[in-house]
C-alpha cells in the first residue's frame, strides 16, 4: 500500500508573491523612516501650530491700544440771536487715546511668550511620543522578518521530515500513522509561515501609519540586539528628572502662573483716558476746543477675585511638578522592571541556551550518522533550537521596545493629538490676551 500523500500548500497570499508583483522590494532603515515622520507625521504639525498660537496670543497680548476719533455735535437746532435755528453749540471731531499704566502690557506679553515656552517643551514631548513609536514599531517589523526567516526553516525541516517519513514507510521502517503526523507537522509549519508572514504585513502597515505616510510593503534593515549599556533605576529616573519634556513643561508653567499672578496683581491700576478735539462753537461764532481726561477710581473692585484665582493656579502647579515627578517615577517602575527583565533573558539565551542547544543538535545529528540514535530525537533537538531562538527574537524585542522607552522619556502613542496648555477660565476668557 501506498504511504499517505504530502499535502499540498495552503493557498497563500505570499509575502514573497506580493513582492514580486510591484518590482523591486524597497528597503527602509530606522534614520529615513525617521525622517520621514518628522516630515510627515500631523502631530508634529499640530505641536508647531500650538506654539505659533502663542506666539501670536503674545503678539496681541502686547499691542496698544487703538484711539478712537469721533464727531460730535452738541444742542442741535438751539435758538440764534434773531429766533432762528442753529446747527448747535458746538460741532467738531475728538479723539480720545487710552494710556495703559502699571506695565500691563510688557507683563501681558510676558506670560504668553512664557506660555509658547511651555508649548515648546510640549512638542519636544510629541517628537519623543513619534520617534519611539517609529522605533519601536521598526524593530517589531524587524523582528517579525526574523521570525518569518526561522519559521521558513522550519517549514523546509518540516518537508523534509515528511520526505524521510515517506521513504522510511517504504523500507518499512514506519508506519502509516508516523507518516500522517509527519504531514500535519508539515501543514501546521507552513500555517505557521503565512500567520506571520500576515504579521510582518500588520507591522509593516503600523509603522507607515506612524511614518504618515503610505509606504509600499518592503523590507526594514538593522539589528535587534541592543548596544546601549545597561542603566541603573536610578540613574533612568535622575535622567528624567533632568530632562524629561513633560517635567519641563509643567515647570515651565509654574513660570507662567508666576506673571500671571503679577499681572492680575496690576489689573486695578487705572489706565488713563485723555480726549480733546477742535471744532466751530455756533452760538459764539469762533473755532473752540474740548479737552477732557478720565480716570477710574478703583473703589471696590481692584481684582481681588482673579488675583487670588491666579494665586491659587499657582500653587496648584506646584503641586504638579511633584505629582509628574512622581508620575514619571511610577511609569518607570513598570517599565525598567520589563526593560531588565529582557535584556538579561536576552543576554543568557546569547551566550548559554542557544549555544548548548546548537552544540546538542549537532551532536544528535553526529550520532544519528553513525547510527546510535533515532532520526525522532535529532528532530526533537532541532525544535528545541529552533524554539530557543524563536524566543531569543522575543526577547530582543522585548528588550528594545523597554529600552526606547527608558532611553526616550517613556513617551510613546505616536499618533495622540498633540496636547497645548490649557486655559485658565475666566484669566483666559477676556476678549483681549492678558
């Protein structure tokens, strides 16, 4: 009787295939992928928008204000000498300038170029955000490549074992059902294939998401091991104290709740309204002209409420500083323990697992040539390797993906709209920035 027949391929949408259909396979390396995104990504875009909007609340903020010109007119159609109607007392043009005092201006101005500091350091957050997303979704792409090239070994160690099944049942050394397993192990491997040759595709598309840009499906270039040296906790968090972008910002709006408080400070300090004009007195048949100045006395309202808002958003952005930097430590807690977690897995499968079990392979595969062991255990020795290094490009991912985050901010969500400062209610409601 005839030995079971191989199965055929599955019907595959082949990465090779879909490769082959539009020429010549692109290759993108991390720095152009890079590039691309700070060219490309919307959120970088909307980050600078954010700081032009600032720029420009400052600019306004400072302007002086206008004069106003009017005409006026003054007891129309009263009595002449002789009975008649006149055109008035007085008819002619004023014009009335308001002089801004205490320094509101300089001050208003002040806190908004403060502000478009704080949305700088905001944006230097979203660039970290899309540069480790790009990072990170490069080496996931890279890995996947890596897994598609051990699982196609796999699949041809596979077809050779069910040739050898084959030719075994034929010398009648196996039987029937060896050679049925030998050929689910076949189809399971090559299921295997087009699963992640469908992953590398999901990764590839995400990181053309992040880049902005529609790339054609290719390949990626560059290493998974890591080459930065392994950083102590505390250094990581000394690190983001220093110079985290989020930390930066929020103290960077400590300083601008600091002039907002001194410019609520000077709000009561009344401006001075001067007016004056020439025009044709009627009734006394000669030019004339008006003068007038005017000044608010600031009684009962010399902003004590805002002044005390402003007091009070400032001592609640104290209180963010600490609660960011304790924030920032707590994220980092989660991810240093998964960052040294990686790299040491990584770097005992480097230089223990993967060796010894190479070394046993080869050994298995030397015995079984001499015919002291069954071709079963050589197959079980190379799925060991085999596995071992199917975990190996996990654990380099992993530690990569850990290590971005550490050696980036712990920035990452790419594609977030970028965040601006927040207003300040009723401080920030008033129809002139100040």
């Amino acid at each position: 009787m005839a030995p079971p027949r191989i199965p055929a391929t599955p019907n595959e949408i082949a990465f090779s295939e879909a490769f082959a259909s539009q020429g010549p396979v692109a290759n993108y390396g991390l720095e152009e992928l890079l590039a691309l995104a700070a060219k490309n990504n919307p959120t970088l875009r909307q980050a600078e928008a954010h700081i032009s909007a600032e720029l420009g609340k400052a600019l306004q903020a400072g302007l002086y204000p206008n004069p106003v010109l009017s005409y006026e007119a003054e007891q129309i159609g009263v009595d002449g000498p002789n009975g008649t109607s006149t055109p008035g007392e007085f008819q002619g043009g004023v014009i009335e300038q308001r002089f801004v005092t205490g320094g509101k201006l300089r001050l208003s101005r002040e806190k908004y170029l403060r502000r478009a500091r704080v949305s700088e350091n905001l944006a230097m957050a979203q660039q970290f955000r899309v540069c480790n997303d790009v990072r990170i979704h490069f080496y996931k792409t890279l890995a996947a490549g890596e897994i598609l090239s051990i699982r196609r070994e796999m699949a041809k160690t596979a077809e050779d074992s069910a040739v050898t099944a084959q030719e075994s049942y034929n010398m009648g050394q196996s039987n029937r059902p060896q050679v049925r397993r030998a050929n689910v192990a076949l189809q399971r491997a090559r299921l295997d294939v087009l699963a992640v040759e469908n992953a590398y595709n999901e990764a590839f598309r995400t990181l053309s998401t992040l880049v902005g840009i529609p790339l054609c499906v290719g390949t990626v270039e560059g290493v998974l091991e890591t080459r930065c040296p392994v950083i102590s906790f505390e250094e990581a968090y000394g690190r983001l104290l220093a110079e985290s972008p989020e930390l930066a910002a929020a103290r960077a709006k400590l300083s601008v709740d600091q002039v907002t408080v001194a410019r609520e400070n000077v709000q009561w300090v009344p401006d001075l309204v001067v007016r004056g004009g020439a025009g044709y007195n009627f009734e006394a048949e000669q030019t004339t002209a008006v003068a007038g100045v005017v000044l608010e006395v600031p009684l009962y309202d010399r902003n004590q409420g805002t002044v005390r808002q402003a007091q009070a958003d400032y001592a609640r952005q104290r209180q963010e500083i600490e609660r960011v930097e304790l924030e920032l430590r707590n994220r980092l807690a989660m991810i240093y323990q998964q960052y040294l977690t990686g790299m040491q897995h990584a770097r005992e499968y480097e230089q223990v697992i993967l060796p010894e079990l190479k070394a046993a392979y080869r050994e298995l595969l030397e015995s079984y040539k001499e015919r002291r062991v069954d071709w079963p255990d050589v197959l079980m020795a190379q799925h060991d390797y085999f596995d071992a290094r199917l975990t190996q490009v996990d654990n380099l991912l992993h530690a990569r993906t850990q290590e971005v985050l550490v050696y980036g901010y712990l920035l990452h969500d790419g594609l977030m709209a970028a965040p601006g400062i927040s207003p300040q209610g009723h401080i920030e409601s008033v129809p002139k920035p100040r």
